[in-house]
C-alpha cells in the first residue's frame, strides 16, 4: 500500500513541476504556477499524511507530519482555486483570502484532536468543495476543454468525498487507485489547456503585431545577403513593387556613393549581432525615381540565418521642402545664385587654415538704377539674370559665382597669388562684359567696377576679405568707366570712418548716446494723428549727428544691432511711459526690429518683461520687421511675432513691395499693418503705379490689415493712397520726423495736424 501511495505522489509530483517548467515558459499565465505548485503540494502533502504516516497516532511525530501534511493539502487547495480563478480572469486576492484558508486548516486539526476520524470527513469536504467550486468555475461558459477540465476537478472532488467513505483514515486503495488516476488525468488537462490558452495568447498578440506592421505607414524590410527577403506593404509601395518575390538586390536601389556605408552598416550589424544604426539618404524606385529615406537598421533572425531588420519612413516630402527652403534662404530668388548667407558659409570653408590662396573679385554694375528708371524693373531684372548667366557660364563648375545685392556679384578666383594676377583675372571679367547682352528687343552694354582681394594676405576670413574686396570696389567705382582695383592696405584708412564707427558702437550704446525721433502716422482721410514710427538718432558728443545710413549697416556687420535694438525699445517704453505721467495719452509707437533680434529665443518675453516693468500697455508697442528677417528666420520669428500679438503688440510688415514678398508668407505671418514702401508712392499718381499700389490695398485689407503709405511728400500723393484704399499715411508732407517734446505737443492736440513741412510742429525736436 505505501509503495503505491509513493508511486502516485510521485506522478502527481512529476506532473506538478512540469507545469511548473511550463509557467517558466509562458511568465504571462500565472494560472499555470498555481497548478504546478497545487500538485506538489498536494503529492507532499499525500505522502506525509498518507503514505508515510507514523503508526502511532498519540506521538508528537505524528501530529508533527499531520499537520505539515494537512497544511500542504489546504495550501494545494487554495493554489488550485488561485489558478482557476486567474484563468477565468477572476480576481484573487491573497491577503483577502489566506485568513479563510488558515481558519480551515485550524478547524481540521482542531477536530483532529478531538477525533482523528473528525479531522479526515473535514479535510475531505473542504477538498471536495474547493475542487467542485473550480470545476463551476472553469465549466461556467467554458469551452469543451475547459469542461473537461471541470470535469476532472469534479471527480477529484468524489475521489476525495470516497476517502473517509470507504475508509475511516481514508487509506482505501481504491480511493488512492482512482485518485492517482485522475489527478494524473487533471494534470495532463490542465497541460495541455494551458498549452492551448498560451497559444492562442501567442497568436492573438502575433496576429496584433502582423496588423501593426502589415498595415503601418512604417516601412519594414528584412534583408539577408542583400536581398529583401520579407518586406510589408508600406515597404513594397514605397519602392513601387507588389510582392517581396519581385524586389530587385538591394545595392541597385542606392546611390553608388551610399552603397559603401549601407555595406559597411550591414557587417557591423551582423558582427555584433546587437544594436541598430539610424540613417538617411536618397533611394531609387522600380522606375527609376528617387525617394528620401530615413531608416533604422538592427540586428534580427530570419528562420534561423543572420538578417538585418530595416524601418523605413519616406520622407520624401520634408526632405524636399526643406532644401527648397535651404536653398531659399542661401540663393537670390532672381538670379538663383548663392547669397550672402551662402558666401559667407562657403567662405568659412575656403579661408580654413592650410587652404590654398585664392581671390575674390567684387564686380558692381555702374549705372544700374538708369536702366531701372529708363526701361522698368522687368527690363532690369532680365539683365542680371543673363548677366548671373554668363558668369556662371564662364567659371568652373567649383568656383564661387554669387550675387551680394541688387547689382552687385561676387567671384571667386583659384590659383591668384599677387596682385598682378588678381588684376588679369579683374580684366578678364571686364573683357566677359564687352559683348551685349540682349534683353526683350534690346541690346545692353553693361560695365563693371572690381574690387579685388586676396586670400591670405588681405583678409584671413571671409568677413575681412568681403570688406576689403569692396573697398576695393569703391574704389574702382570713382574712377571713370570701368575700372578694376587691387586691394592694398593703405585702403583702409579711407575706409577708417567704417571702422572707427563699428569700433565706437559698443560704447555709444553703453553711453546711450542714442536718441530717438517719432515720424507721426495719420490717419486717411481725417487726417487725424493714430501714432509714430520711431527713428533712431546717434549724436556722437564732439562729432555731430551720425546718419543711420552709416552707423545701421555697422551696427548689424558686427551684431550691435542687438543691444542697439534693445535700448531702442527701452527708450520707446520710457517714452510711452513720460506722456502717460504728463497727462497725455499715448498713441502706438513703431519700432524696427532687426533680423538678429529674432536669434534670441527669449525675446518675446524679454519685451512684454520690459513693456510690464514700465507699466506701459502691450497695444501701444509695434514692431516693424523685414522681409528678410521673415523668410530667413521663420522659425524663430513665427512663434515670438505670436505670442507677442497674443499679449497685444501689434506688428508691421515694413518696405513691402521692394523684394519678393509671397502671399503665403503674409497669411502666415501673425501681423496687423502692411506698410508700403515709398518706392512704390513716389511714382503716383501714375496709372501703372496706381494699380500696385491698389492691389496691395486689396490684399491686406482681404487680410484684416490696416496699410501704411511711406514716404508721402506731396498732396497729389495724399490724395491718390488714400482714394485707392490706404489706411494711414506717413511722410514729410504730413510731418517730419519730431523730437520727443514736439511729439508731445502734436500728441496733446491729437485731432489736429501739420498741412505740410511749414507747420510748426513739423520742425525738427
């Protein structure tokens, strides 16, 4: 009887840590340790109290093993009811439920004092009733597995009911027979349904994954030796294929120059088998066209054999977008040529220590405004485009051709080592202009003014060889006809006046020797005063008056033009915050704000801390800015020009009409007033000019904008801005620009204003 006994227990025991091998194969189950552990707990709790029970029952040994056994059987109960629970989602809390089981064990061992026979019926119908309590759980909506197990749980519970039935110390062979048969049978169900359920959890979160990349906008692709040998739809639509079977070796889809690093990628990947690799770079479709990528490499298995896993996300779109916008901001948009921006970065390159000489040759068209003024813009902007043209046809394919400004270009000339070779290469530029060009039915002569400097000797970088370079240029300018100049360094001290203003900068803002004049705005019509534009003057003590024209150029050359800038809106704040003391109410005030201003991320918050610390209110400040500081500082420019309107400041798009403003970047620009350049006031009342001019006022008054006509000087002038729809006027006819006093006195009597330039008011403060 007791090697039966152990024979069983050890069967059940087996079955026990196989389910529990199993748990540590599927860790999301917790249902299967329970059941595991149930059964060891069980078959040790079979052979203490059973199998090898001590034949005295009144000896401390016996009620010793009789009670670790009957502990392992309520321990295997309620392991066994944990794991039927968890399998069914039931909740199951052990804090809660372990006093439950403790007082069941208590009461068994209890009745056990008092008669062993007690102690066994007891034993036996807790076991019964927690065997058929999981046999109602698993069968409750259960599936035909799921009921068989319930039946397995239901004859464990008979088996155990037969115990003191058939014997009174529930030793019946019989009993013990059917019990190691069917926790046998229960352990193996209880295998193979766990088995079950984990595979189903392992196909349900496989078939989740497949949806996941199958139906992704992330491309995904295995490679092996160079070849896809699984790829999802995204990856087959963005190279234009239907199928994996049908997709062409992979170096054929790369640029030769990206085959080299995609190569060494993959050995690295498949050496350390670990790790991934971000990259991006231009790849090739079925039909030959190309698409950006940016991609992830690792290291993966596929059935069995090394492979490299690549997500993939085209990003064709921003890729393009953002070079166009590159290519914006470092190329004239007339003539397609590199920038200043852009010479300045190829510059920062070519001067690098240890590079070759080189020169530079400033070449400024003479008399270029004549053909503006006497053949129209259109004709003057055709000939820079062939002129653009004919350079760059003329230069190797490395060279340097860029246009600097409205009628000046810059060329980079290798190879030039003194100045008699700077100015052959000059002559050779000249000679390059001999031959007309022509444009629309006409034949254009063009003639030239170089400045030429050389790289090391005139400049060890780009900024030094630019100035000397158009120092030379000037030079070259005040000689009659066309002229070439070599830089020499005597130059410079005609160009000391630049230099010692730049040098004297720093210092004039510290001293605040800046002060401020207010040009009034008036409104159309009434005539009526609606604020000022702020004018920044430099009275030099001992020097005079410096104009604007000289000290704002140098200001924004050497990056004064931030604390410049910020003490003009300090003043203009302080200004505000007089008149309001003097009883007077302030009207908004303008200020121009430079490009460089923008670079700080914190000046949104930098002004409204200072318009706040003034108790000046927010509405009464506008700035004026460029399209330049729009276009090539939009992301830093957009989200200050919103936050500072959304705290009131209102924001002026200053000189439009005198580049290449598009209509998108108005619409996205969080501005209140279009100001018109005065070069597109000073034709009126000229039909042609009229209908710019109209047509302005038609897109921002379309736009909610009001629309500032600059530079008004006669009441012809007056007349026709406001008849084609202007807002407000500004300009000399109105009034000139007022000292801090005069504004106060014009701003006293709002409703009135100067009739023009006699009108006391109008002299200058």
């Amino acid at each position: 009887m007791t090697g039966l006994l152990l024979i069983s227990t050890s069967l059940i025991t087996m079955l026990g840590l196989t389910l529990l091998a199993l748990a540590r194969l599927e860790p999301g189950h917790p249902h299967i340790s329970d059941w595991g552990w149930s059964h060891v707990l069980l078959a040790l709790g079979l052979t203490l109290g059973v199998a090898l029970v001590p034949a005295d029952a009144r000896s401390l040994h016996y009620q010793v093993q009789a009670t670790v056994a009957t502990a392992c059987i309520i321990a295997s109960l309620a392991l066994q009811l944990a794991g039927a629970a968890r399998y069914r989602g039931r909740a199951w809390h052990w804090k809660r439920n372990a006093p439950l089981f403790a007082a069941l064990l208590g009461v068994i061992l209890a009745l056990a004092l008092v008669e062993q026979h007690w102690g066994i019926v007891a034993a036996a119908l807790v076991l019964t009733g927690g065997a058929w309590l999981a046999a109602a759980w698993l069968w409750r909506g259960g599936a035909p597995s799921e009921r068989f197990v319930a039946g397995c749980f239901f004859a464990s519970g008979l088996v155990h009911l037969s115990g003191p039935m058939l014997d009174p110390l529930a030793r019946s062979t019989l009993t013990h027979i059917l019990g190691t048969y069917v926790q046998m049978t229960l352990a193996m169900a209880l295998i193979l349904l766990s088995v079950r359920r984990a595979h189903h959890e392992t196909e349900r979160v496989n078939s989740r994954l497949r949806q996941l990349y199958e139906q992704s906008m992330q491309g995904l692709a295995v490679l092996r030796d160079g070849r896809a040998v699984y790829a999802n739809p995204a990856a087959l639509a963005m190279f234009g294929f239907d199928r994996v079977e049908g997709v062409v070796p992979i170096e054929s889809m790369m640029a030769p120059a990206e085959r080299e690093a995609a190569q060494a990628r993959y050995a690295q990947l498949i050496q350390q088998r670990r790790g991934h690799i971000t990259w991006e770079g231009e790849r090739y479709r079925r039909d030959g066209s190309a698409i950006y990528l940016r991609g992830s490499s690792s290291y993966t298995e596929w059935e069995g054999q090394p492979a490299l896993l690549v997500l993939m996300l085209d990003d064709t779109e921003r890729h393009r977008a953002t070079e166009a916008l590159r290519r914006q901001a470092l190329h004239d948009e007339l003539t397609d040529l590199p920038n200043r921006h852009a010479v300045l970065a190829r510059l920062a390159e070519l001067t690098a220590p240890g590079s070759p000489g080189f020169a530079l040759l400033s070449a400024d068209l003479d008399r270029f405004r004549l053909v503006n003024e006497s053949l129209g813009h259109e004709t003057g902007d055709a000939l820079l485009q062939a002129i653009a043209a004919r350079l760059r046809q003329s230069q190797p394919p490395d060279a340097l051709v860029a246009r600097l400004g409205e009628d000046q270009f810059l060329l980079q000339q290798s190879g030039v080592d003194d100045d008699a070779a700077a100015l052959l290469a000059g002559q050779r530029l000249l000679a390059l202009m001999n031959a007309p060009f022509v444009v629309g039915h006409r034949a254009l002569y063009v003639h030239l003014s170089v400045g030429i400097a050389r790289f090391p000797a005139h400049g060890k970088d780009g900024a030094a060889l630019l100035r000397a370079a158009d120092v030379a240029m000037h030079q070259a300018k005040q000689q009659a006809g066309a002229a070439v100049v070599a830089f020499q360094l005597g130059m410079a001290a005609g160009a000391g006046g630049l230099l010692e203003i730049e040098q004297a900068l720093a210092a004039a803002i510290e001293h605040e020797e800046f002060q401020l004049d207010y040009q009034p705005k008036f409104e159309a019509g009434a005539r009526r005063l609606a604020g000022f534009e702020a004018l920044v003057r430099w009275q030099r003590p001992g020097r005079g008056r410096v104009s604007p024209a000289d000290f704002i150029p140098a200001a924004e050359r050497t990056g004064q033009i931030v604390p410049l800038g910020a003490l003009i809106l300090r003043q203009a704040a302080r200004q505000l915050r007089a008149w309001e003391l003097q009883g007077l109410t302030p009207l908004p005030v303008a200020v121009n704000v430079s490009p460089l201003q923008f670079e700080d991320g914190g000046f949104a918050d930098w002004l409204l801390a200072l318009v706040q610390a003034h108790g000046v209110d927010p509405a009464l400040i506008e700035l004026e800015i460029t399209e330049t500081a729009a276009m090539t500082h939009m992301d830093r420019v957009l989200p200050q020009l919103a936050r500072l309107r959304e705290a009131g400041v209102g924001v002026a798009f200053d000189d439009f009409g005198t580049g290449q403003s598009s209509l998108t970047l108005l619409r996205r620009l969080p501005i209140t007033t279009l100001k018109l350049d005065r070069s597109m006031v000073d034709p009126l009342p000229e039909p042609s000019a009229g209908a710019v001019v109209r047509a302005a006022c038609v897109l921002a008054q379309a736009l909610g904008l009001a629309i500032v006509a600059e530079g008004v000087e006669t009441e012809a002038q007056a007349a026709e801005v406001e008849r084609l729809g202007c807002t407000h006027l500004q300009g000399w006819l109105l009034s000139r620009p007022l000292g801090p006093e005069a504004a106060g006195t014009l701003l006293s009597a709002p409703s009135t204003h100067p009739s023009g330039s006699s009108h006391p008011a109008a002299t200058p403060g």
